[in-house]
C-alpha cells in the first residue's frame, strides 16, 4: 500500500514538474510583459506552442544524422529525470536517492553534452558557435555546481537532496558560505537557463546567442521536446534553489495527503515568486558579451571554493 | 596455482613473440601471431579472477640474482591489475586481428606486441626488485620497439628517442628507490623490504624517488612531455595499450612502493600525488582541449585521468596516515575503479582513433567531419567512449569520479591544515577538469563525426572491419555494465583495499535497488541502473506518446542556418575555432599561446591568415635548459678530445704529482 | 768502507741528476744529445758501483747494456737522424727555461717528501737512490711535457727510464733488472726508429708521413 | 719441476707462442686464419681444464680464483674474436686494403697478442707481469699501425708513446713494491711472487706502498683506459682493424685492469696503508661521466664505442672502489659482460663498416631495414651495454648502483647522471643509424657470418636470465678475496 503510495507521490512529482515548467515560463514573460508596459501572452502561451510545434512536420537538414534525431529525447529524458530527481513539495520520495546533487549536475552535463553535439551535426557555423560557448560555460558552470553542492553538503552532511532540505529546515543556522552557495547557484542557473545578462531567450539574430544557436535547425516536434527540456531545467534550478535555501512547507515522503497538499502549494508559490524575482531581474539588466560571461561564471565558481575553503576550515574548529 | 597458469602463460607470450619470427614467411603470420596473444592474455585474465582463498599466493623462480632467484606474489591489488592489463590485452589483440591486416611492416610489430604484454603482467606479478625492475624496462624496451615501428617518420623516431630515455630515467629513480629500501645487504625481495624498518629522512627520499620514477611512466605532469608524443607514434592498438593500460602498471607500481613496501605512511606523503595529480588533470585536459591531432588529444586525455587518479591515492594516504580506514578505502576504491573504467574507454577511443585512421588515414581532425554518416557503427562505439570518459552517468566514468568526490566532501576530517587548505583547490580542480574533459570530448566527437566532410579522405570514408567492431562494442558493454552495475566492481575491489588500507567500503552489493553508498545511504547514494532506466524509460515515452498522438512526416531540406547556409564544408566550424573560448579564458593555466593574425587591408585580395601555435611551458623552461646544458659540457669537453700528445701527458703528469702529493702530505 | 760506498752511490745518483736538470736547461738539439750521453755514462757508472757494492754481477751486465745502447749507440744514432731531418742546429724555444727549473726543483723536492719518510725502513743506499730515482722520473717526464721537438721528448722519455733503471739498481737484488733494461732498451729502440721512419720534424704527434695540414675526422 | 712442465697454464703461454711462430710463416692466409682459430680454440679448452685443477702454482705461472676468471674470459674471447676476424680480413683482402704480407704478420701479432696476455694474467711474479704488458703493448701497437694510413699510424704512434709513459710508470710502482717487500721477504726473487707477498703484505712498508700504488695505478690504469690517461683509447680502437678493437676493449683492458686489482688488494692486506678504494673510485667516475659526455659528439662509430669503453671501464674501476662483496661481485660480473657486448658490438661494428663502406654516423642509416640481422645485433648490443634487461649489463648495473647508493647516496648518485647521459647519447646514435630511410650500401647482407656475433649476445642474454650457482659462488669467492 504503503509502496504504491510512494509510486504515486513519486508519479505526482514527475507529472508537476512537466505541467508546471512551461507555465514558469509563461509566467515570467507575463511579468516581463507588464513590467514593460505590455500586456503580453497568455500564462499557457508556452504550452500553446509546444502543442503547435507538436503538430508541425518536421524538417531534417540533409545532412541531419540519427544523432541529430535522438539528442532532443535524450536531452529531454536527461532533464526530466534530473527535474523529478530534486525535492519540489515532498522530501525522501521513493527515487530521490537515486542521484544525489552530483549525480544531478552530471545529469544535466549530459543533457549539454548532446545538445552541444546535436548543434555541430549539420555542420553550420551557427551550430558550431553555440556548441563551442555552450561548452565553455558549461566547463565554468559546471564546476561551480559540484562546488556549491560541496557547500551544502558539507554543511549538512549530506549530499542528498532530501537529506540537504530536511537538515536545513529543522536546524539552519545563517552561514556566509551558505550565502555564497546561494549567489553562487543563482549566478550559475541564470548562465545555465541563458537568461539575460548572459543569453537572451526572446532572440533568434543576435550573434551572441547560445542556446537558440544550437537549436537553430530544430524544427516540429524535435523542437518543442527541446524546448519543454529547457523549460523543465529552469524550474529544476529554480526548484533546486527554493528546496535547498528555502525548504519550507516541504511535505515528508511518510506525510498524510494533505501535507502533500500543502507542500504543492507552498511549492507553487515559491515558483511564482522566484519568477516574479526572475522577471525584475531580466527587465533591469542588460545582457552582457559573450566573453564577459566567464568572469561572470568565474564570480559562481570562486565563490564556491571560498565558501568550501570556509566551511573546510569552520569544520575543525 | 592460477599464479603458476600465469607465470606461465607469460612464458607462452615471450614465446609467441619469439615465434612469430620464425613465422614470418607465410601471410597469416600476424592472424596468427594475435589470436594466440588474445587466447592467452584471456588464460591471465582468468587467473586473475578465479577465487584464490584469503591468502597471497607466491612462488620463486631460479632466475635472475642467483641467491635472490626471481619472487612472484599473486595478491588482491596484482591479481586486480592483471585483471586489467588482460582484459585491455585481449580486447586490443582481437582489435587488432582485424587492425593489423592493413599493416605495411608486420614483423617490426608482431614479435615486440605479445612481450610487450608479458612484461605488463610480470610487473605486477613481480615480488623482488630485481624482477621489478627487469619486467618494468623490459615493458618500456618493448613498447619502445613498438613506437619506433613506423621508423620512416623522423617524428617517431624523436618521440622514440625521448620515450625511452624518459623510461629509463623512471627506471634509474626507481633502481635508487630500491637501493634505499634493501640495497645496502642485497636483501631484495619485497617480503624482507617491508619487515625493515624504515625512519623518516629514508621513506621520504624513497618516496620522491617513487613519484619520479612512476611519475615519468604514468605521465605525471612534469614529466609527461614523451607521453604525448610516443603513444600517437605507436599503431593504435598498441596506443589503447600504452595508454589504457601501461600507465595503470606505472600507477600500480606506486601504490606497490607507496601503500606497502614502505609501510605506514606519514600525512605528508599525501601532497605529492594530490599537487602533482591535480596539475595534471588540469594541464592534461586543457591541452587535450586544444589538440588537433586525434591521438594526440586522447593521450593528453590520458595524462588528465592519471591525474585524477593521483588525487584519490593521495586522499587515501592522507586517510590511512590518519587512521581512517573507512575514507581511506573509499578513495583507494575510487582510484582502482577510475585505473579499471579508464583503461576500458581509453582503449575503446584509440580503438575507435585507429579505426578512422585506417579509414581516412587522417589524424588531423580539422581534416575530418560527417564520418557519422560513412562509419555509423564506429561513430557510435566512439560517442558510447565519449560519454563514459566525459564521467557523464549512467556510463562508469561518472562513477568512479563521484566517488572521489564524495572521497573529498570526508576530507574536512583530516587534522592537518595544510591537507585542509589543499584538499578543496584539488576538488576545484577535479571539478574543472572532469567539466573540461567532456567540453573536450564533445568537440573531438563533434568535429570527427558530425558535420559535413572537410577533406576527400573523410569523404570516402567506409565503416571499420568486423573484429575491430566487435573489440570496441565489447569493451563498450562493460563501460556500461560497470556503469550500471557498479557495486559489484565495488566489492570485487574491496579485499585490495582491506589490504592496502587496513579498511573496507560497506558490501554494497546487498544494499536495495543494487545502488551504491559509500558511507551510509542517508549520506549519499547512486544508482546508476535506475538512473539509466529512467532516463531510457522517459525518453521512450516521449517519443512514443509524440508518435502516437501527433505523427507527422519528415521532411529533408537544405539547412537554413538563419539563411546563411554555406555550402562549402570549410564553412562549418573548426577544431580550433571550436576551442578558442576554453583557449582565451582558461589556457593560460597550461600553455604559452602565441595568435598570429594577419588581415589584409581592406580592399587587398589576398586570404586572410592566422595562426596559433601553442607551447609547453615545461618544455620551454625545464627540460630545453637541460638539454642546453648537457650540450654545453658537451662542447666544453669536446676539446680533449684534440689535445697534442704532450698536453695529454701534461694531464697524466698532472695527475701524478697530484695524487704524490695527496700521498705524501 | 760502507761510510765510503754510501757517499760515492749518492755522488753518482746526485750526478745523473744533476745532468737531469742540466737536460732540461740545455735547449740546443745536438747538445742535447751530448748531455743525454753524458747522462746515460754517469747512470752507467751508478749501476756499475751498485753492482760492484752488492757484489750482484748480473748489474755489471745491466751497466754494459747502459754503456753501450744508451751512451754510445742512441745518442750518435740520433745525431744521425737529427742531421738528417736538417734540425741539429734548432734551437727550442722553451717556454721560459726558468719557469721550467723552478718546477724541477719543486719535483726534486717533492721527490724527497715523497720517498724519504716512506723508506726509513730500507737501508741508506736504496733511501737516496730511490729519491733521487723519483726525483729523475719526474724531471724526465716534466721534459716530455715541456719541450716541443720530437728528439728533445725522447731524450725526456729515456732520461725517465735511466731513472727506472737507476732505481732498479738501487734496489738490492732485486731480480729480473737485466730482463727489464733490455726490455726498456727495446722500447727505446722501437721509438728512435720510429722518430726515423715517420721523419718526426716537430712534435710527436704530427707524423707528417703525408701533408702537414690536415683536418683530423671529428674536428668539426 | 716435471710436475711443473705439465701444467695447463703453461699450456696458456705455450700454445699461442707456438702458433704465432707458425703463422709467421705461414704464407696462404685462408689457412692461417684456420690455425689462428684452431690455435685459440684449443687454448680456450686448457683454460676450461684451468678451472678443473684449479689452484696450481709454478715457479713462473700460477692460478687462483681471481686470475682464472680473466683467463678463461680472454681466451673465449680471443677464441670467437679470431673466428670473427677470419670473415672480416677476407673482406680487407678483397678490398684490397690488407696485403698477403700485412696477413702474416697480422696473424702472428695476434697470437703473440694471445700470449703475452696469458702471460700477464698467469704470471706469478710482478715483475714478469710488467714485462708481459709491456709485450702485449708493443704487439697491439703494431696491429693498430697494420692499415699504414696516415691516421692508424698516428693512432698507433699515440698509443705507443702514452703506452710507454704509463708502462714506465707502472715498473716504478713495480721497484717500489719489490723495496717495501724486500725488508720482510729478504732480497731476491721472493719478494716479488704474488703468493708470498699477499702473505706478508701486513708487515710491508705502507707509506712506500702508497707510493708505489700511486705509480701503479696510474701506469696501468692508463692502459685501463681511466680518465684523464685515456688519449690513447678511442683512437686505437678506431684506426686498427676490428677484430683488435674487439680485442683490446674485450681483453686488455681486463688485463691492465686485472693487475690493478692485484696491487688493489696488496694495499688492503695492508691495514697500515692507504685504502686503494677512494682512488678508484675517483676515477671510475671522472671516466664515466667524462665518457658519457663525450660520446655526444663522436661521428666515428668505432670512437663511439670506444668511447662507451671508457665509460664502462669507468663503471667497473667505481665497483671494486666502492668494494664489500656485492660491488665487487657486480665489478666482475659488469667486466665479463662489458667483454661479451663489446667485442660482439664490434664484430657487428665491423660488419657495418664494411657493409656500408664507411665509418661515419653520419653515412649509416637504416639498417634494421637493409641489414636485418646485423641491424638488429646492433640495437640489441648497444641494448645491452646501454644496460637494458634481460640482457647482462642490466644485472651487474642494478647491482652495482643499488649496493653504492644504499651505502655512499652521494657518489652513487653521479655515476648514474653519467650513465643516463651516456645512455642519452648512445640511443640518440643507435636510431640514427638502425631506422630511418636506409643509406646506399655497397654490401648485402649475406657476406658477413654472424655466428659469433650472435653466440655473444645469446651469452648475455642468458646470463642476464639466468646465471649458474656455480658460476655465482665462483664469482663470490673472487669477490671475497678483493675485499
């Protein structure tokens, strides 16, 4: 009983996470929109469009390969399993330990990996340029994760996710290391999610684009799964930070049906707001050269290895 | 028993070699010659792996130093190298059934490959140092025999040159490592070496001799300037060789000196392999990220992961010099597992190397491109071998490299500060590396197989033979059954690790699901096998939810390319275009960069040119003023040698009133 | 009478070296060679008086051999080539000849330092011998190195083995000195005909069989 | 004194006078390079008897542990040098570069060579010792002048002249000895036999034996070929024909060294006196890294090696310095192996030059591609004297660095910067002219036979595997004699 309990919870969470990922979108642009005055799309433009391009042929380059093919469910399975792997309303669901926060920053590797290589398979020089900076950032982004879950871990004792929220709940005391970690994941989802200062989302004809440079050849289906893949990994940094700075309302895995209510509430509101956050934050800043970005992710990752020296030398003491 | 089959399948591999000599008329000499290599490198794989009871097994032969004779020992740690160095053996000899059939001079290869492998497997049989050292620069002499094969290219013959002198400087350090520990009464068996006692000025100087001598073999930065150089000289089945496996025995040879012979370790012992494997991994993964030279690009990869390892042997030193046997055995377990994963896909890659040099007879990838499409079977083995050395799950190098990572996040345990303060720099750098070698993977499979063709030879590309398919497939399905499945190599690593570092990992093969803890589930935990199920199970799903409800055709059409499609292939990006970001931000790290731009003004009509070239600091700055050293005695010296008779009797003269006077004050 | 012998062997051992030093002052060829005879008689008179004081006879046959190979047939031999190569009137130039007695009396020095604590045990005669032996050795090398004509280098190598052949002799009964003199005499003989047939003008090292200049193989 | 007639050793001495008087007139050279192979062959069997009836001692000759080892060493040597030299003059013959005449006294010299050398090793007394070099000298000077060009009769004028300095030197070592013994002994011929004098070597004069071994060292380590007395070496090993190379780096310098080592051990029967060892030692290194960087610029091949004598003698004269039973035991396993690789990397030497029709480095590449089977005996003899295993050299290295860097770290460890930079050298010269786009050459393979080339190697290589106890024990007791 008991087990198809946990299946269900665990079911619920991988349900939610796909449902909600494009809504976080929508949401953010509405924000945006309105920031700027206008009154922007619909909360559901983003699933609309998924649901158009799903219904489009597709359209294969030529010289296209089976690699080009599979890469968008690859990517999108590697998300999905990352996203649904991280503690949204519930801690210790059944799978949770199946990859601890290392696990989950190789998960989303992966995901980069394919994607860089599906931007080289037709071989255009707008593929490559994307590939080749994805790659650069994530070789900076990357190591500021493990660093930053070096933190976490360190300072709870854990490295899973579920342990991580539920030690920061019960006692959390204000750390500067904790500080750095959380500017430090922020730092790295806005590279990651190429959300402005570093990538704009809204362009397609801007020679400084990384992400849409690699999907430029994507077409139908193909490219609404990508699309749904990036849309699930901000909600998964996004969910990622809010249960592990932010861990309240997390229902337990053991918890009655509405604990689990509650914690899908809190979760939506935390989502809300980090959009909301995220939104401001976009329409207040520019979006900076490509070879500043390092510096930038440079920042996450300098903060991770202070904060880890910190917590190293705070340990002993 | 299994280690009188081994020593005596050894035997049977020196024989072969010898043999195929006599073989050397008729045409399916090197068939031949290989088959038997892999049928008896298959015989030690076994005998690795049959169950040996608890205890060591060991034998002595009436060789070498007459009143030593030569030791042999078969114990958990040998038993697990010779797994290793076998299975690596095996596969490469079968690769090479099909390899070697396009080989132009078969006989330079043929008697050297099979002693080139019984070599490897008496250095980790060896008991004594003697047959220690015989085995060891009998496996360089070897493997240098196989560098020097393709002799008509004046670059091998350099690489070889440095090769071996670089080997047997490792082998004269090691000789003095030696000479501390048991030369002074002749008393060289390894038993009569770990009962002496040991005081700290002596380990030390034992334990710098070890890191050169190991180090120089293992391609430690800064003593890797050969690696890069000889193993890309060498026929690729004899690279995957050198690469996958002999810097695993150099690595063997290591832990044999440092975890045993000189017994209980100090904390400082630990800095070394963390300073110098961190410099590695760095060092090694930026220049792999900047090479255009496939073979080239996977050695440096190969000087990156001896790096990593490093870093988990010193972890586990620090651990063990501090009593904690739990950490300690992690790391070790993570450092054995990383040697076993790397030597798997290092072999698959050079496999693959050589399968589209055979095709192309190109190693230049900025020559290269679209073989996905002409080499399909190929292009897929190799990105199975790019994902699992790009430590990316569910394959087995992420594996082993989080499991030095959670090695690491114990390390705030250790006392000492200054491991306090090392440690974290090492994780950072272990990080960036791992993150860097994948950007460097996907660049070298990106540029090689992806794309549109960039030369005639990529163009005419046709898929590999079938023995060198089923050699790489083969290694491929262990990267990821050990991916999947990695408690059980966990547990099969154990008993070495009990031994070496008095501690063991829990069992982790009874743990539910088959996932891995190393400490305590509620610590951190991985499954690699739900892992890779959910990610087929979702990705199946997707696509058969998408196929369902919305099947719509395909279309074939010219790339748009925001509408610049360019239809000349020069068009796509390039190797070193593709690398110049991690160049710009991060090389500096590593290597002296010299851009050489010229622009024509606007308006001239000739092509623009630039250039970049890129240097070895180490080189630059250690190794030429060395060279300019030695030449400059040289010249000084010279002169003697064109002396008139008088002056040579002026020195003899010279010579006599001296020593009269010594003699007579 | 002992009192009388010691005194006349040490005379004549004081004198051969003394011609020694006169050898290497001298610096024109054909005198040279005329000191290198007197040198070569007065060695053969030393071997003599040891001969006659340890009544050894087989020394007198050593002495004849000194008398007739070294003091007569060498140097007039010699004379001959030194006429032949045109060169008996070249005159050395040596590099500072006071230099060079400087160094020789450092030798005779160190010889004595050398010799004579280390032979308290041996008996008076073979003390000074031995010294001086040493002390002639040395001086005959010193000329080997100095000088720069072929003939003058030889005359410095036999004037080296006189000093052999003197401490032989001083060496009481010691066996075999015959053997060794003729020994030596043969290898003395090998080197004068050599000198003869390869026509050394200048230094030994230029055999100059062929052209003078020549670029040795390795001189790169 | 019948007894004494029917000795071995005698036979030593006996058979090769003969055979050199024979030769001397003996006008077809194809047979008298059948009586010189003949001649040596049967005087290596009566050296193997040696061992049998081992020790025996005569007025003039005797034998102990130490002698017998060179002994049987030299006339093995001499016996498969003589089988390689007689393919290598049929060759100079054709060429035209040896005539009938030179043959004959070619021939006798070698014999000679062959006597005087035994004489040397066998001798009881040391003054018949110094007379034997001395012969010995003269012969070897007059076989390297055998080609009468201008640069071998430099080289043999060279070695001449230094040759004698240093004999000169050596028989006043030799007088020094027979004073500081003649007080104890009592005057005559007692006091110079080997037997007595290491008896009573306690009670000499150790001040005059110092001075003595001073004079000895230096006369008969010039003839070793220790730096700074080497001049002599490298040209006459590249200007005489190469069968004497061979022999001279495979035999005399054992035998100049042999005698050091006998004056070596009289000093430390000596306590009073000065250890020989320091001196030794000294040298052995100045030879060694001397060598090492002077093998860099050599573009003669037989220089070359010559040069890697230098080197190894160097190695060797280091090992007895150091001393205690293992360096000694690596010493003579390390003087018996360098004689092996040596002389086979001259016979292998010989047959390139020829093949190539040159001397030069420079004009010799790619043999393992036009030569196979000389082009590899060369890779794997400059393997082996560079001391890689399973080959012999690696044995007697391994023991001779291990047993002086366990117990002096600070000399051991510039005799092996010597060793890595001669072996720098040296691998830099093997893949220039082993690989590589082959060079023309003017002889095929066929021509040369490779026996004893190969009989050589084999000997070392099995002796790097594989060395018989009774050969060990053997070896120990020798070892435990020098101190």
């Amino acid at each position: 009983m008991t087990f198809l309990f946990d299946l269900f919870a665990q079911a619920a969470q991988m349900g939610l996470v796909l449902v909600l990922s494009p809504v976080l979108i929508g949401f953010t642009r509405k924000v945006k929109a309105r920031l700027l005055r206008r009154r922007g799309p619909p909360l559901l433009q983003p699933w609309y469009d998924l649901l158009r391009l799903l219904r489009k042929e597709v359209v294969l380059a030529h010289d296209a390969s089976w690699l080009y093919r599979a890469a968008p469910y690859i990517i999108f399975a590697t998300t999905w399993v990352a996203a649904s792997l991280v503690p949204t309303f519930a801690t210790g669901l059944m799978f949770s330990w199946t990859a601890d926060l290392i696990a989950l920053a190789a998960l989303l590797g992966a995901g980069r990996f394919f994607l860089a290589l599906a931007g080289m398979d037709i071989g255009t020089s707008f593929g490559g340029i994307g590939s080749s900076r994805e790659t650069m950032f994530g070789s900076l982004a990357e190591p500021a994760t493990i660093m930053i879950a070096f933190i976490v871990s360190l300072i709870a004792g854990s490295t899973q996710l579920s342990e991580v929220a539920a030690y920061m709940a019960s006692d959390f005391e204000l750390r500067v290391s904790v500080l750095f970690a959380l500017i430090g994941l922020i730092i790295v989802a806005i590279a990651e999610n190429g959300r402005i200062p570093v990538d704009n989302p809204a362009t397609h004809l801007e020679l400084t684009m990384v992400h849409e440079a690699m999907i430029l050849e994507y077409s139908g289906r193909h490219l609404a799964v990508i699309e749904l893949a990036s849309a699930l990994k901000l909600l998964l940094y996004v969910s990622l930070i809010a249960c592990v700075f932010f861990p309240f309302g997390l229902a337990r895995h053991d918890g009655s049906l509405e604990d689990m209510g509650y914690g899908v509430a809190f979760y939506v509101l935390k989502l809300f707001i980090a959009g909301f956050l995220l939104a401001t934050f976009e329409v207040s800043t520019a979006k900076m050269r490509v070879f500043r970005v390092p510096d930038f992710l440079g920042a996450a990752l300098m903060l991770g290895l202070l904060g880890t020296l910190l917590v190293f030398v705070t340990r002993s003491l | 028993m299994p280690l009188d089959v081994a020593l005596l399948c050894v035997g049977a591999l020196l024989a072969v070699g010898a043999a195929s000599i006599y073989w050397r008329e008729n045409e399916d000499v090197s068939r031949r010659v290989y088959s038997l290599t892999g049928g008896l490198c298959a015989a030690l794989f076994l005998s690795a792996v049959v169950p040996r009871g608890a205890h060591a097994l060991s034998t002595t032969l009436p060789l070498g130093l007459p009143w030593l004779g030569m030791h042999f020992r078969l114990d958990a740690l040998s038993a697990f190298f010779l797994a290793v160095i076998n299975l690596a053996g095996g596969a490469a000899s079968a690769y090479a059934i099909g390899y070697g059939a396009h080989e132009k001079s078969p006989m330079r290869i043929l008697p050297f490959f099979p002693a080139f492998i019984a070599g490897m497997n008496a250095v980790v049989l060896a008991d004594d140092a003697f047959a220690f050292l015989v085995s060891w620069e009998f496996m360089s002499l070897t493997s240098w025999a196989l560098v020097i094969s393709h002799h008509d290219h004046a670059e091998n013959r350099a690489a070889a040159y440095i090769y071996l002198l670089m080997a047997s400087f490792g082998t004269l350090c090691l000789l003095m490592a030696f000479a501390v520990l048991g030369g002074a009464t002749g008393a060289y068996d390894f038993t009569t070496i770990r009962e002496v006692p040991k005081d700290a000025w002596k380990s030390g100087l034992v334990l710098a001799l070890t890191i050169l001598g190991a180090g120089s073999k293992a391609g430690l930065v800064p003593l890797h300037i050969w690696l890069p150089l000889a193993h890309p000289a060498a026929p690729s089945h004899v690279s995957a060789l050198m690469s996958g496996v002999m810097t695993k025995v150099a690595i063997y040879g290591f832990i044999r000196v440092s975890f045993d012979l000189l017994g209980a370790p100090a904390f400082w012992w630990s800095l070394h392999p963390l300073v110098f494997g961190a410099a590695s991994a760095l060092i090694g993964v930026l220049f792999a990220t900047v090479q255009s030279d496939l073979k080239k690009l996977l050695a440096y990869s190969t000087i990156e992961n001896v790096g990593i390892i490093f870093i988990a042997l010193g972890l586990a030193l620090a651990f063990k010099a501090d009593g904690q046997a739990l950490p300690a055995a992690l790391a070790f377990t993570a450092a054995l597992f990383h040697v076993f994963n790397h030597s798997l896909f290092k072999s698959v890659l050079f496999f693959g190397a050589g399968a589209v040099l055979g095709a192309t007879g190109e190693k230049n990838i900025e020559k290269l491109g679209g073989l996905i499409r002409s080499m399909p079977r190929t292009a897929f083995v190799f990105l199975g071998g790019c994902v699992a050395i790009a430590a990316l799950p569910p394959l087995n190098g992420f594996v082993s490299e989080w499991l030095v990572f959670q090695a690491i996040l114990l390390s705030p345990s250790l006392p000492q500060w200054v491991l306090k303060l090392t440690t974290p720099a090492v994780g950072v750098a272990l990080a960036l590396s791992a993150a860097l070698g994948a950007g460097a993977y996907v660049r070298a499979f990106g540029v090689v197989f992806l794309g549109r063709p960039r030369s005639d030879a990529a163009r005419q590309a046709r898929e590999t033979d079938q023995w060198s398919l089923g050699a790489m497939s083969g290694l491929l399905l262990l990267c990821l059954l050990a991916g999947v499945l990695p408690s059980f190599m966990i547990d099969t690593i154990s008993p070495a690790a009990a031994e070496y570092v008095g501690g063991r990992m829990p069992a982790q093969s009874d743990i539910a699901w088959l996932s891995i803890a190393p400490v305590a589930q509620s610590r951190s935990s991985y499954n690699g096998l739900l892992v890779f199920g959910f990610i087929l199970f979702s990705a199946l799903v997707a696509m058969q939810t998408i196929k369902t409800l919305w099947p719509r055709p395909v279309r074939r059409a010219p790339p748009w390319d925001c509408g610049y499609a360019d239809p000349n292939p020069a068009a796509q990006y390039t190797a070193s275009s593709f690398a110049q970001p991690v160049r710009r931000a991060l090389g500096a790290i590593a290597f002296s960069v010299r851009e050489r731009l010229d622009m024509p003004a606007p308006g001239e009509t000739r092509a623009a040119h630039f250039e970049v070239d890129i240097g070895d600091r180490f080189i630059s700055y250690l190794y030429e003023p060395l060279s300019k050293a030695v030449w400059f005695c040289v010249g000084r010296l010279n002169v003697v040698a064109f002396l008139a008779i008088q002056e040579y009797l002026g020195l003899v003269f010279a010579a006599l009133v001296f020593l009269l006077l010594i003699v007579a004050l | 009478m002992q009192h009388l012998s010691f005194d006349i062997a040490h005379l004549l051992a004081g004198g051969l070296v003394l011609v020694s030093f006169m050898l290497l002052y001298q610096d024109r060829l054909s005198g040279l060679i005329n000191i290198f005879a007197l040198h070569a008689f007065v060695l053969t008179l030393s071997v003599a008086w040891q001969a006659y004081v340890q009544n050894a006879p087989h020394l007198y046959l050593t002495a004849a051999i000194a008398l007739v190979f070294k003091a007569s047939i060498i140097p007039f031999s010699l004379h001959a080539i030194v006429k032949r190569l045109r060169i008996h009137r070249t005159v050395e130039v040596v590099g500072g000849i006071g230099l060079t007695m400087l160094i020789g009396m450092f030798l005779m020095g160190l010889s004595l330092v050398v010799m004579l604590p280390a032979t308290t045990a041996a008996d008076p005669f073979a003390r000074e011998d031995l010294a001086f032996a040493l002390a002639i050795v040395l001086l005959g090398l010193l000329m080997m190195v100095t000088r720069r004509n072929a003939v003058s280098q030889i005359i410095g190598f036999m004037s080296l083995e006189n000093g052999l052949i003197l401490a032989a002799a001083g060496a009481d009964g010691m066996p075999l000195v015959v053997e060794i003199s003729v020994a030596l005499s043969v290898l003395i003989a090998f080197i004068v005909i050599g000198i003869f047939l390869f026509r050394i003008r200048e230094r030994f090292d230029t055999v100059d069989l062929f052209e003078l200049d020549r670029v040795r193989g390795e001189r790169q | 004194m019948i007894s004494e007639f029917f000795m071995a050793s005698n036979a030593l001495v006996a058979i090769p006078a003969a055979a050199a008087v024979i030769l001397a007139f003996q006008t077809d050279y194809k047979r008298a390079s059948q009586i010189n192979f003949a001649a040596a062959g049967v005087t290596l069997l009566f050296a193997l008897l040696l061992i049998l009836k081992e020790p025996e001692s005569g007025s003039f000759l005797f034998v102990d542990d130490l002698n017998i080892v060179f002994a049987v060493l030299s006339t093995f040597v001499g016996f498969t040098t003589s089988g390689f030299s007689a393919s290598y003059i049929r060759h100079e013959i054709e060429t035209g570069k040896l005539t009938l005449g030179n043959l004959r006294f070619y021939h006798a010299m070698y014999q000679a060579l062959m006597c005087s050398m035994n004489l040397a090793l066998l001798a009881s007394n040391i003054g018949l010792m110094w007379v034997s070099v001395e012969v010995a000298t003269l012969t070897t000077v007059l076989m390297v002048g055998i080609y009468r060009t201008r640069d071998s009769l430099e080289a043999a004028w060279k070695y001449f002249i230094l040759g004698s300095v240093g004999i000169a030197l050596a028989l006043f070592g030799t007088i020094l000895v027979y004073m500081a013994a003649e007080p104890v002994l009592g005057q005559g011929y007692d006091a110079m036999v080997w037997s007595s004098l290491m008896e009573h070597a306690a009670h000499f004069n150790p001040r005059l034996l110092n001075v003595a071994f001073v004079f000895l060292m230096l006369g008969y380590g010039t003839k070793v070929g220790l730096a700074p007395m080497h001049a002599w070496l490298p040209d006459a090993h590249a200007e005489g024909p190469t069968p004497i190379s061979a022999v001279l780096s495979g035999l005399l310098l054992n035998v100049a060294l042999y005698a050091v080592l006998r004056f070596k051990m009289l000093l430390t029967a000596n306590a009073a006196a000065v250890t020989p060892g320091p001196m030794l030692v000294a040298l052995g290194l100045a030879s060694v890294l001397f060598a090492a960087f002077m093998l860099y610029r050599r573009d003669d091949i037989k220089r070359l090696f010559a040069y890697s004598s230098i080197e190894h003698m160097g190695v060797i004269a280091f090992a007895f310095g150091i001393g205690g039973p293992l360096a000694n035991f690596a010493g003579l396993l390390h003087m018996a192996m360098h004689s092996l690789t040596k002389s086979a990397i001259f016979f292998a030497v010989g047959h390139i030059a020829q093949a190539k029709g040159t001397q030069k480095i420079a004009d010799i590449r790619g043999l393992t591609q036009s030569h196979p089977t000389l082009g590899w005996s060369l890779v794997v003899g400059v393997m082996a004297i560079c001391g890689m295993p399973p080959l012999g050299i690696f044995m007697s290295e391994f023991l001779v660095v291990s047993s002086a860097f366990a117990r002096q770290p600070l000399l051991a460890a510039p005799l092996v910067l010597g060793l890595l930079i001669a072996f720098g050298a040296l691998l830099m010269r093997l893949i220039g002219m082993a690989f590589g786009e082959p060079t023309k050459s003017v002889v095929g393979e066929a021509e040369a036979s490779s026996v004893p080339l190969v009989a050589h190697l084999a000997l070392v290589l099995v002796a790097g595997l594989y060395l018989p106890s009774y050969l060990v024990t053997w070896f120990q007791n020798v070892a435990r004699l020098l101190g």
